[in-house]
C-alpha cells in the first residue's frame, strides 16, 4: 500500500508535530495528536501509539513524515514494515538483569573518564525503575519464619549487590530502586508505576509534552502491562542501556495480528486456563515477533487484571506483545490502585484525543484469529513447554508418556519415603514442589482468592498436607497478601503448608530452593514432579532435581499439592479422604464465581493498595542500614565475587568488515534451544567451572549462592554458560550438561575448559544450532556469556527476537540457515568453519546471504548459504562498533 497523496500526508504530519494543548481534570499539558493524519484510525491501535511515537520523537518534519509512512504503509498493508525508531518513555528492570546493566553503566563512566570525558555523561536519561525481586529464594518454606528467614538469608547473601544498586540509586539520575520484599517488577509495574499516559523526559521544548506510556524492560514478561494498554516488551539488557542512554531502539514496523475474544468464560474458568489456551493457540499459529491486538466483547468482558494474566504469558508464544483496549475499566482500575485522580481523567481524555476508546472502529490487521472464551476449560501446561497445554483427565497420560521418554516407564515402581510424619510408598510423578508464584497468576485478585477459598474447603473437609511436597507461597506484591489475609485467607493456606516465603520471584525463576530432604536422596532415580502457577517450566529451571513441571491456577496448585502427584486423573479419581472417610473430588474444592466475587467485593477496595504500598521504597532495618555514597565513578573491589568491572570495552572489536577463517563449534544444539539453556541460571553446582573459580577465591560452597546473583561478575557468569544441567550437546558424547567435545584434542570437558583451550590457540568460535534458538526470557547473558567465551557467529536454523537482538548488541553475527538444518546438510560440528566477508559499512549486510563453508576430517567441504540477520542499519553500526555499549560510548563522546 502506498500514501495515495503525498504532499497530504506531509502536511498532515507537519500539522501532527504542532503541539496543541490538551486540559482535563485541572491538568495541562501539550500533546501530539495523530488522529488527523491520514489513514491513522483504520491502523491497529499498536500502530497508533507507534505512529505517536516516530512522529514526536523525530528529529525533523521530514524525518517525522518518512517515519510515518512506514508505520502506515505497513499497517494498512498488514505485512511487516521497515526500519522505524522507537523511543519509550521509561525502563523497567529486575535486578538478576539490573545489576549487570548498572554495572556496564559504572564501567562506561570509567571508559568516559579513560578517554578524557566528564563520566557524569554517563548517566539514564529516561526515567528508569529497578525492583529487587529476584534474589529471594525459598530457601525455607512450610512455617511461619519462612518471610523472615528468607529476607534474613537473602540480605546476608546479597550485601555487596545491594550495596552496589544502592550507590546507583544515588550515583545516577532518573534512577529508583525499589529495596527487597515489595513484590516483583511486573505486578510493581501495573498496581504502581503503569501511567497509561506519561510525559516525554527528553521533550525539549517549553512546557511538559504528554505522550503514550510506553516501556521496554529487562525481563520477557514486561508485556504483563499490555493488559492495562501499555505497549511494552522485553528486550536484553544490552537494548535497555541504550534506551536508558537516550538512543532509540531500532525495530522493523511489526505485523499485527488480530485476536478476536467472543463469549465470556465459563463458571470457575480462571484467568490462567485463558493464557494457557492462548499460548498453545498462538504458539501454533507462529506469531514469532508479531504483535498481537485483543479485540471483540471478549476482550471488553474480562478484567483488567485478567488481561494482564494473558499479556504476561506473551513471551511464551514468542509474540512482542499482547496489547489489550483502553476502557472504563481499566481507568477503574487505576484510580482503584491509587493513581491521583486528576491524572487518570487526563489520562482518559488524551487516550479519546487519539481516537483509542472506540472498541467499534474498523481497524486492518495481518490476520484474524478467533476464540470463544466459553470454550476455555481448566487447563494445565507441561511437562517443560508453556505452550503444552492439557486438562486435570490428560495429564496422567502426558506424564507417563514424558516419564517414559526419560527412562521411567515402570509405573508402578515404589520408593520408600521417610518423612517427619511417618514413612510413604512414592511412585513416579510424586510432586516435590507446589509453588504458587508470583508472576503470571498473583496480578489477578480473583485467582489469589479462589487459592484461599479452596484451601478452606480442604481445610474444612479434614484433608491433611503431603509432607514430602515443598510448598511455596510467593505473593507478587505486599497488596496481593494483604489481600489474603484481609479476606481471613491467610490462615487455611498456612494449615495446607503454604506460608509465604517471599515478596518476590522465586520457584518460576529457579529460586525454590532444595527439595524436602525426604526425597534429595531419590531425585535421580524417581520421575519427580512439580505443580506451579507460573509462566515458565522449561527443563531444569524449577530445580535441578524435578523432571517435569506443569504450570496451573493457584487454587489447582493448592488441589494438587493435596493429592501429592501428578500421575493422577483428578477429573475422576478423588485428590484425598476427608476426615469422614469419603473421597474429596476436584470439584469440591473449587470455589464458584459467585464465593470469590463475594470476598472481592468486601476487601478489595484503594486502601488495599494504598496500604500495600505505604513502605514502597523504604525497605526493611538492613536494607536502610546500607552505606552508599554517590561518586561519579564506582570503586570497585578488587576482592569482590559480586561486582567485578566487566571487560567489554577492552575486547570489543570494531569492524565494517564480518568474516571466520579457522573457526570451530563449540556447542551443536537441537531445536528450541532457550536462554535458560544458555544462560547461567539457578544454583552453583559444585564441581563446576563456576564453583572452582569460588573456591579459589575462598568461598565456601554453601556460600556460592546463584548465577542470578552473581551476574554483576563476568567472571563467574561466562564460566556458567551453556551449563544447564539438561543441555543438549551433540559434540557431548551422550551427556548432558556443561560438556562439550574440544576438537583441537579430542577429550570430553567443560564447555569453559574447552572455550580457554580455544582462546589459548587463537580460534574462534561458533554455535550451532537448530530452530528458535534462543527462545524464553530476554537475558543478556545468553549473549554476553557466548561473546566472552569466544563466540563471533552463531549459525541456527532460527532465532528468537529478543535473543536475536542480544547477539547483535554484542557484536556476535546472527547467521540463519537458508537451505535445511544441519542434519540435512550433512554437518555434525566437527567441522572447520570459515564464512565469506560481509560488509556492513552501508548498514545493512552485504551480502544478505552468505557462504558458509564446513571442512570435514576426511577433507569434505560442506558449502551452505545463511541469511546474516542483521535487520536494521542501526544493528549493523552496533557490529561495526564493536557491539551496542561502545557504539553508545563513542555517540556520548
């Protein structure tokens, strides 16, 4: 589709570029209004807050009118655009991903300073938001001193990272840190710092300019703030610190897709089994790096905190983001949570200005997809895939199949349990860990309620905890555990074992802890199981020692957790024995619509939030007790096994010209490679490259503590790479883990130990691997782990976005296989790969497809071609400069 008039069109934009003044509810401000430039309300309403943003944000009328043309061109064409810049308003990060951005940030002060620049340049210049909530573990659980103890725990483990983020709360501007045990980012995000519409920080001219409330945070669940209208998404830390620095993100113009939402769900249908069928829906459907737009009376018929639900599980079928409509509700629900009600009417008026509050106007989207919410029934997802949905009747049988495939097929193989209350014959499937987690489910009061009620009923019915399942309550927010207790909930979720553990994200990241001692000794040889209400169950990521992991409701964890296993078909055979001796059957401890509506409507009000809230920013006694003083430049500690200096502006390598001579496979992986696969992720296994640098600098290993927790030291971090436990590696011989196969002698060892016996001899490295490499959370160090190992190029047969972006910001090449996988081609990462030169001194590669050559032992060369997937010019300066920081580095001076 081309703009049928173009002097129209320019004109029309110049117009948009005039700020006008918008008043409502006694507040002012100036505004671009985009709905009078041509064709502007037949876009997705996606598009319309990006069409907003390239207009202001451009730096000219005519780089204004360009950058429209594309937005609109390539929505009403419903195809992909081209290159756009998207600046957000704001930065949204956690702190497992914060801290090492923060300390790229301190070393970048001291390569300013190194360079004769003032560091103070340095510095975020759009409002940035940090919330430690990954450090928490639930190291204890099932009593009442597990909240105390783990924030003891987490505190003494963690010293030097807080002291660190403290110094940067005071060091930087625009920088807030929200201290420990206050919830995690995402809820934070839509009960606190969610605007819908905000102000333009880097606005330049007189007065303040309002705009759409738009983010990009370190963590893939970012889109959770889709279900209040808030386009948002999760990018690497490396795109982040340049957002926060001031420099637009580059992004092709996306595809938006349409998700038509009709009907309304069915009674005790939860908001979870909604994301869970909409993730196997999109996920087959393929809406890789597409946006997808909830529309129809569906969408207008759930909460705002049930959208939320859904948009939070965007990234487990791989779309940017899930943006649901502005309504009435959803300005109900911010002048529920607190926001100054004069904000929320200009917020309502401005969103009308823009022409967003019609859910009738006609709209041109790529695709439309249908769904009937009354066709939603409970579901669960596993046994490691978000997007593998099932029902309490077919999860007996994906178990046993998933059981079977790891070698435990005997179903009725016994281990003997010693437990405090007594001695239990276990089968496969026993559940070790019932967690209900803080992410996806605890943003929907409705679910936190429905938990409460059914441990009541169970409560009531006599029914007694299983001693050997670990349970973990881990509320998103100190609102979403008010709420619990307020509602007289608190107390029959303790009685089933379920005390809270922890205002922060916890099992659903790795942080649960070890297993009840009961079965630590039977974790290799039983089919151990877990039940949480999460978003993410990929391999080894609950625990090392669970094999299979199924997401589900919280009030479906708490009815598991009950019946003790997963091999169990609950839709027919009862859970437990009530005390009276009948059997207790699934239906009988879930709550109605009606019960939980009936609590909400007594203790659900503002003074909810407005009390949970209260303490945001204070933290506790040993929080307020940490020293920090601001200094233009950190001091680092020589000694430190937190926070070491990292070495990217030494190593970076610039080049406007791409090519590998010599090159050798470091790891040959499958399909569906995650960055939790790649990344340094869980606890510190001893015997590991990781816990042998500890060791050496006289760390005890009950002190090793986690990746996450020490991702402020690449030191540690690029020896935990490609170390998950249930890695895949082809050149491993058959084992799985943190081995790989050095070609240069032979032997079988560490993926580190072979990466320095590469480095020693000057060789560079690639990955091979096979589809969606790369899939799951947006962590950095999926990348900055590879490049420090010595990795120039991975060669798969497709990326994930985020990830995909990651490599190019750290300068290591995308190259996408055009003609088959590997096994097709016939490689076997044996080889000596050399690529052909690319030139990126245009911009963008040249050529887009290159030669990639394999010389196998007996002399065989295997000649393939690959697309280099360096999609903007912009990526393609980030490679010249040797990766995104000293690209930014090199701007700022």
């Amino acid at each position: 589709m081309h703009i049928p008039d173009p002097a129209a069109f320019a004109a029309a934009v110049a117009a948009a570029r005039t700020p006008r003044t918008l008043e409502a509810g006694g507040v002012s401000r100036l505004m671009v209004d985009v709905s009078g430039i041509p064709d502007a309300m037949r876009l997705p309403s996606a598009l319309v807050r990006l069409l907003e943003n390239v207009v202001r944000r451009a730096p000219s009328d005519e780089a204004a009118c360009e950058a429209a043309r594309r937005v609109v061109e390539a929505g009403l064409s419903g195809e992909a655009g081209e290159e756009v810049d998207f600046m957000p308003a704001r930065v949204l990060f956690q702190d497992f991903t914060g801290v090492p951005v923060f300390c790229d940030f301190a070393a970048m002060r001291d390569a300013m300073t190194a360079r004769g620049g003032d560091p103070a340049r340095v510095n975020p210049r759009i409002p940035c938001v940090l919330v430690v909530d990954h450090s928490v573990a639930a190291d204890e659980a099932g009593c009442p001193s597990a909240l105390a103890d783990n924030l003891a725990v987490e505190a003494r483990r963690n010293a030097e990272r807080f002291a660190f983020l403290k110094w940067a709360g005071a060091s930087f501007d625009n920088v807030t840190i929200v201290p420990p045990g206050q919830g995690i980012c995402h809820q934070l995000n839509v009960e606190r710092f969610c605007e819908v519409v905000g102000t333009d920080a880097l606005w330049g001219g007189e007065g303040a300019m309002a705009c759409f409330d738009t983010l990009v945070g370190t963590d893939s669940h970012t889109t959770t703030a889709n279900g209040l209208g808030v386009m948002g998404w999760g990018v690497g830390g490396i795109e982040a610190e340049a957002a926060a620095l001031g420099q637009p993100i580059p992004m092709l113009v996306p595809r938006v897709v349409e998700l038509r939402l009709t009907g309304e769900l069915a009674p005790g249908v939860s908001a979870m089994d909604l994301a869970l069928t909409v993730a196997e829906l999109l996920r087959a459907e393929g809406v890789v790096g597409q946006v997808v737009e909830a529309t129809g009376p569906g969408a207008l018929s759930l909460s705002v905190t049930q959208r939320a639900c859904v948009s939070n599980m965007c990234p487990e079928y791989g779309s940017t983001a899930v943006l649901f409509p502005m309504d009435g509700k959803l300005f109900d629900y911010l002048r529920l949570t607190g926001r100054d009600g004069a904000e929320v009417a200009f917020a309502e008026a401005y969103v009308r200005a823009q022409g967003l509050l019609d859910p009738e106007v006609p709209r041109v989207y790529g695709k439309t997809l249908e769904l009937d919410l009354a066709s939603v029934g409970t579901s669960l997802a596993g046994p490691s895939r978000p997007h593998n949905r099932t029902t309490p009747a077919g999860l007996k049988g994906r178990f046993e199949g998933a059981a079977a495939r790891n070698g435990h097929g005997d179903m009725a193989e016994r281990f003997t349990v010693e437990t405090g209350e007594g001695t239990f014959e276990l089968g496969h499937g026993a559940i070790a860990i019932a967690a209900i987690t803080s992410c996806t489910t605890a943003t929907d009061a409705a679910m936190v309620v429905a938990a409460g009620l059914a441990a009541r009923r169970a409560v009531e019915a006599g029914l007694a905890p299983k001693p050997w399942v670990k349970k973990v309550l881990a509320p998103g927010s100190r609102a979403a555990g008010l709420l619990l207790e307020r509602a007289g909930l608190r107390g029959p979720l303790e009685r089933l074992g379920f005390y809270t553990c922890g205002y922060g994200c916890m099992s659903c990241i790795g942080n649960s802890g070890e297993i009840l001692g009961c079965l630590k000794p039977w974790a290799s040889s039983m089919e151990l199981a877990s039940v949480l209400s999460g978003n993410r169950n990929f391999d080894g990521r609950i625990s090392p020692d669970v094999a299979q992991n199924y997401l589900a409701s919280p009030a479906l964890v708490v009815a598991y957790s009950i019946a003790g296993t997963v091999d169990v078909d609950l839709s027919v055979e009862p859970l437990g024995t009530a005390a009276c001796g009948s059997p207790v059957m699934l239906a009988d401890l879930m709550p109605t619509d009606e019960e939980v509506a009936a609590v909400l409507s007594e203790v659900l009000d503002a003074s909810l939030y407005e009390e949970g809230t209260a303490s945001l920013m204070e933290g506790d006694a040993t929080w307020r007790l940490i020293e920090a003083a601001p200094s233009a430049t950190f001091p680092w500690d020589p000694d430190s096994t937190y926070i070491r200096r990292p070495p990217y502006f030494e190593i970076a390598e610039a080049c406007r010209t791409f090519s590998l001579e010599g090159a050798r496979c470091l790891v040959d992986l499958g399909d569906f490679v995650t960055t939790d696969h790649i990344s340094p992720a869980g606890a510190i296994a001893a015997g590991s490259p990781a816990a042998a640098y500890l060791e050496d600098r006289g760390v005890d290993p009950d002190r090793f503590n986690t990746y996450g927790a020490r991702r402020g030291n690449h030191e540690v971090m690029e020896r935990g790479t490609f170390a998950n436990v249930k890695l895949e590696n082809r050149l491993a011989g058959g084992e799985r883990g943190c081995v790989t196969r050095d070609l240069l002698t032979g032997d079988l060892t560490s993926v580190w130990d072979a990466a320095e016996d590469y480095r020693a001899h000057g060789v560079p490295l690639v990955v091979l691997a096979g589809r969606m490499y790369g899939s799951g959370s947006s962590r950095d160090w999926a990348a900055k782990g590879p490049l420090l190992q010595g990795v120039r190029a991975v060669v798969a047969g497709s990326f994930e976005r985020i990830h995909r972006s990651n490599l190019v910001g750290m300068g290591i090449v995308p190259l996408e296989l055009v003609d088959g996988d590997a096994a097709s081609l016939g490689l076997d990462g044996s080889e000596v790969i050399s690529v052909d030169p690319v030139d990126f001194s245009g911009g963008l590669p040249d050529p887009a497809v290159v030669w990639v050559h394999g010389l196998q032992r007996g002399g065989k060369t295997v000649d393939f071609r690959c697309r280099v997937r360096v999609d903007t010019p912009t990526e393609g300066a980030y490679l010249t400069a040797g990766g995104i920081l000293p690209y930014v580095l090199e701007s700022l001076l």
